[in-house]
C-alpha cells in the first residue's frame, strides 16, 4: 500500500498532501484532549509495534503478500482516531525518510489513504459492528477485526483512485485488481487486528481505554516490540506485496525508477550495507525505538500544552 515516488502526478501528490497536512494539524489540536498520564507511553508503544508489524509480510496468493496496516487497531487501543491518526502518519514518515518505504512526494498520499482513510474507515465500523454482536466488550476483537478488514479494501480503493487520476493506470484496470488483492490482505489484517486485541483484553487491559487499571509496566510489551522488529522481521515473506504486485502485472512498476526523491539514508529497505540479515534487525530495531521516542515526545508536548 506504500505508494512509491513516481506513481502518482504532481497534482495529486500536492492535493493529498495538503489534504493529509490539514487533516494531521486537526488531529493535534483534537487529540489533546486525549492524552492524560498512562497515554504518551501507551502512543509511544503502538506508535512502535504497527511500526515493527509492518516488517512482516505475510504471504497472500499467487506470490503476493501483505503487511498490518494498523489504522484500526492503534485507534481501538487508544480509543481516539485522532490519535491513531498520529500514530499512523509517524509510522509512515519514519519509513520513508529513514528506511525509502513510500515515496517522499507520495507521503501526503499515503497518509491519507492508510492514517485518515484506514483509521477513520476501522473506527466508524467498528462500534456499529460491536452493537450488532451484541455489545459486549468479549465482542471488540471481533467487530475490530471485521472493521480492520474492510479499512485495508477501502485504503486501497482510494489509492486506485489516486494512480488512475495521476494517469498512471486506467481504472478499469487498476481499480479491480487493487481491490481483488486488497480483500485478501485485508483477511490477514482482521486476524491480526481480533488476535492483538484478544490477548490485551485478558493479558493486558491496563493497555486498553476504559480500563482503570494503572499501567502495569514496560518489560513485556518493549520485549515484544523488540522481538517483532529484530527477529521475525527476518522470516517476512519475500513476495511483493499488494501494491507492488499490482503494479508489475499492470506494468507501470518501471515508474518507480524514473523519480526518486528520497533522504539519504544507510537504512533503505531495512537494510544496513554488508550486514544482511543482522542489517534487517538493526533496521527494524531502530526503527521502532525512533518511532516511539517521536510519538512518546509529541505526546508529552501536546498533554504540556494542554495544562
């Protein structure tokens, strides 16, 4: 779903940029209400594990593969999608200045389809969905994962959009194939999305919004981020994922390599020159400590601001 530099237009990238630019300077501003003392460390904790989830694809069918998008979940755990949405666009930003994952000049696009369209798609199902199954809180990994589910069908069909206004491919074509992938990733994203949320409602509720419980610690859940990132990072699957696969059967994945604007960076693709696999962890280790410094910090600023 990472749309690389060069697939999209000028104009496109410049009107999802400053549509994303808008929507994030509301998100600040609405989300201060939301941060008491437990959640700058508990956005700084997802801030890092959608960060280090999104180094493992998962195979999918055909030799292609997906990855969590995350929308749904980071708003399920921190009970505000203005939040989510801050989470979301600091994954994204950190991927690409730091490890070339998403164009620079796609990053307002990108943040638009996976941090507005993914968290606020995941977050207005997912209640609905929970009342139809009855309400009751056993239900939330479930109706998450549903609303998870079709957050990633619809983040995809917007980026359909995006490539076919920019010229890129026509619709008929893009639109279809985008989608029919899309569908499949967004199985995987459901039960990883309803699996989370299992195990934080009974091992880990302090972790969750509504609780009361004081938040409980940092070992576990560091260790795990540090597990995800450094280690099964190294298994993920090597097959393209939705996007790219897309883009190869469709054939304008050779755009990629017309425009490249990027930050140098020793990081790309998650990789540290002559380091192979040990590269892969340090990449993903790193990653996941700067993104939770950033959220953690950005939240600390706004809870100041807002005393």
């Amino acid at each position: 779903m990472h749309i690389p530099d060069g697939f999209i237009s000028p104009s496109v990238a410049v009107v999802t940029g400053v549509v994303s630019v808008a929507a994030l300077s509301v998100a600040v501003r609405r989300a201060k209400n939301a941060f008491g003392v437990r959640s700058a460390p508990i956005l700084g904790l997802t801030t890092a594990f959608v960060f280090a989830a999104q180094m493992i694809n998962f195979p999918v069918a055909g030799g292609t593969s997906g990855h969590l998008l995350g929308g749904t979940l980071a708003a399920v755990i921190l009970g505000s999608p203005w939040a989510a949405m801050i989470c979301i666009a600091t994954v994204l930003i950190i991927q690409a200045v730091l490890f070339a994952d998403g164009g620079i000049t796609a990053l307002g696009a990108n943040i638009l389809n996976m941090g507005l369209v993914g968290v606020w798609t995941g977050w207005t199902l997912t209640q609905p969905l929970l009342r139809l199954l009855g309400g009751k809180r056993s239900r939330l990994p479930t109706s998450a994962a549903i609303a998870g589910a079709v957050s990633v069908v619809l983040a995809a069909i917007v980026a359909s959009l995006e490539l076919a206004l920019s010229g890129t491919a026509p619709i008929n074509i893009v639109l279809p194939s985008m989608t029919g992938i899309h569908i499949l990733i967004g199985i995987g994203e459901g039960l990883i999305t309803g699996g989370v949320l299992t195990y934080l409602s009974t091992a880990r509720p302090d972790l969750l919004p509504g609780e009361q419980r004081e938040f409980k610690g940092w070992l576990v859940p560091v260790v795990s981020i540090l597990l995800i990132a450094g280690v099964l990072s190294l298994f993920a699957s090597a097959f393209p994922d939705g996007l790219d696969w897309v883009s190869e059967q469709t054939g304008f994945d050779k755009l990629a390599e017309n425009v490249r604007v990027s930050v140098p960076t020793p990081f790309a693709d998650y990789q540290v020159q002559g380091l192979d696999k040990i590269g892969t962890s340090i990449a993903g280790i790193l990653g996941s400590i700067v993104c939770f410094g950033l959220a953690f910090g950005l939240a600390n600023i706004m809870k100041g601001a807002e005393s």
